[in-house]
C-alpha cells in the first residue's frame, strides 16, 4: 500500500446512529417503525454520499 492512497471513510457508525436517533424519535410520536425506517433511510443517503464524493479519489 503507498502513501499517497487515502484510505476509505467508513460510513456504519453513521448508519447505526440515525438508526437509534429515528427509532427514539419515531417513539417519541408514537410511530417507532417508521422511525426506524426514516433512520435507515437516511443513514444509507449520507453513506451513499460519502462514497460517491471519494469514489473519483
């Protein structure tokens, strides 16, 4: 491996993390499911995102 090869942003932290915030946000207004689902959603964008901005790297 050389130094000058960046290595990749790893983007699971991020995804676990919108997970538990849309499922106790979802909770909150009594919809935990959709929560959960808007979590995922968004978590999978923004991971999506960061490998599309290092992708031409």
């Amino acid at each position: 491996m050389t130094k000058d090869r960046k290595e990749p942003t790893g983007a699971g932290a991020i995804i676990a993390l919108l997970i538990m915030v849309g499922t106790i946000g979802g909770g909150m207004m009594g919809q935990p499911s959709i929560g959960l689902l808007a979590g995922v959603g968004a978590g999978i964008a923004i991971a999506l995102l960061l490998w599309w901005r290092e992708r031409g790297k």
